[in-house]
C-alpha cells in the first residue's frame, strides 16, 4: 500500500509540475511566446547572429509553440471576454443577427458553411485557371480537391435550408459526406505522390511564411477542438462540417511542411525531404480515411437502428 500511495503521489505531483511549466495562463503565454518567436525569427534571418543566440531561439521556439498551442484555447476566450465588454461590441450585441451569431455555436457554425463554400469556389477558379494557363497537373489536382470540399459543403448547406428535417436525412447527409470524404483522400493521395515525386511543394516568400504557420497550427487546434465539441450535438450534419474543415487543416499542416523544408532544410539532402513529406503525406491520408470509414459505418449503423424503430 505504501509503494502504491508513493506512486500515485509522484504521479500526481509530476502531472503538477507538467500543468505548471505547461499550461501556462494567457497572459505568461504571450508574454514567452511573442518575444520567442521574434528571437527565432531573427536567428533564421540574420546571417551572422551569434551560435549562442541562435541555439537560445530554437528551445525558447520549441517552448513558445508548445505553450501556444496548450493555451490557445484559453487565450481566445480571455480575449473574448475582453472584447466583449467593448462598448461597439455591446451596441452590436443588441443587434438580433449578430448577437445570435456570437452567442451560438449552431448558427455560427451553418454560417461558417456558407462562408466556407464560398472560398472553395473561389479556390477552384484560382487552381484550374492556374492549371489551365500554366499546364500544370499540380494546380488541376488542387482544384479537384477543392471541388470535392464544395461539393461536400453544398450537400450540408442543402441540408441546413431544407425546413424538412428529420434523423435519418441527417444520417444519409452524414454518410454522403463520409463517401464523398473518401473520394477527396484520392486526390490528397494524388497532391502528395506529386509533391513527393517532383521533390517540391509550396513557397512562401518572406516572412508569409511564419503567418502561414501561425495559420496552420492555428485551423488544426480549432478544428480538431470542434470536431470533439460538435460530435456531443445531437444533429450528425454539424461534426460533419467540423471533419471538412479538419481536413482542410490537416492539408495546410502538409503545405507548410514542404515550404518550411524548402525554406530552412533539407535542400542538400532531398532524400531527407522526400521521406519526410511521404511519411507526413501517409499519416494525414490514413486519417482522413479513418474519418472516412468511421463516418460510413456510424451513419449506416444509425440508419439500421432508425429503420428498425420505424418497422417495430
């Protein structure tokens, strides 16, 4: 008994010194991160910055990212809290449509939906243009990928207007979205065999890059947040937004992948590269088939358990 309360206490006070250095509140995580990844920044940039310095920046940046990341969820809401005692927020919180969009997560979500179709459809235009204009299968292979995320938000907006709503045209929603979610691991499949053959990827020049990291990291957190938050709504429609957008998330974590190879590494060594962005490539397709499955074989189960309710 003493050897197993011994252990629980060095667990219990190991886990306490893991929250401590951590799980940091907002405003210690500004505080570290922002001047950290200012360091790094200047570390990469400057030539002929000193050793010492530049080795400093790289374990502070290894720290700053894992605090961000563990407290981006508690920055968002200090800052909405913040914000939401602004004397414009509050006037536009008296607003019905606006305070309706900040106070739901439902309505905000089918909003996002919209707003998502809508750059999808621009994606598609830029890429196939670019495909067409430059004969790249690069572009073309984007632009299908694209499509079939349009395609899978224009089945969901088809759903949230139709004022006929029942359970199993949720499901069969749910489950289209999941076919259609393994017909986009193709074309993710085609994206990767094409970056992992010609050696190359995305670019980014000057310091777009950092936001662009900023972004991906950003999307993936709060998309693998609202999948977990959404999956515990009673309708199947909004998670299977929230999965389009993880996927969305999961191929921006790839991009910024190759564009920081291309930027900082791997240009003298581009087995290295070519392994790296395989093995990155593999995890994010097995993922997005998972969803996949997972999202066919829970909505059919559903739709059996409906039908029999209905017979009996």
């Amino acid at each position: 008994m003493d050897l197993e309360n011994t252990k629980e206490g060095f667990i219990r006070k190991s886990m306490k010194i893991v929250r401590r250095v951590f799980f940091l509140p907002p405003i210690p995580t500004l505080l570290i991160s922002i001047p950290s990844y200012a360091l790094v920044i200047y570390a990469l940039t400057e030539k002929n910055a000193e050793p010492a310095i530049a080795y400093a920046s790289y374990l502070l940046s290894a720290y700053a990212l894992i605090i961000t990341i563990t407290g981006t969820v508690g920055i968002l809401r200090f800052a909405q809290r913040g914000i939401a005692e602004h004397p414009l927020v509050r006037r536009m919180l008296d607003i019905p449509l606006v305070e309706r969009y900040l106070r739901e997560d439902t309505f905000r979500a089918e909003t996002a939906l919209y707003q998502g179709f809508l750059i999808n459809l621009l994606y598609v235009g830029i890429k196939m243009f670019a495909g067409v204009l430059y004969k790249s299968v690069w572009f073309i292979t984007l632009a299908f990928y694209y499509i079939l995320l349009a395609v899978m938000r224009a089945s969901l907006l088809h759903y949230v207007r139709n004022v006929k709503k029942d359970k199993a045209s949720e499901w069969r929603r749910y489950r289209l979205c999941g076919m259609l979610l393994m017909f986009m691991n193709v074309a993710l499949a085609g994206i990767i065999v094409l970056v992992v053959h010609q050696n190359s990827g995305f670019e980014y020049p000057g310091m777009l890059i950092y936001v662009m990291a900023m972004y991906a990291f950003y999307a993936t957190i709060t998309a693998v947040r609202n999948v977990v938050k959404f999956s515990r709504y009673g309708s199947p429609v909004l998670p299977a937004a929230k999965v389009i957008n993880l996927t969305a998330a999961l191929v921006s974590m790839l991009s910024l992948e190759t564009a920081m190879l291309s930027r900082f590494g791997a240009a003298d060594d581009p087995i290295f590269r070519q392994i790296m962005t395989a093995s990155t490539g593999a995890g994010i397709s097995m993922i997005v088939l998972g969803m996949a499955v997972f999202m066919i074989v829970r909505s059919t189960k559903q739709l059996k358990r409906i039908k029999q309710e209905k017979e009996m």
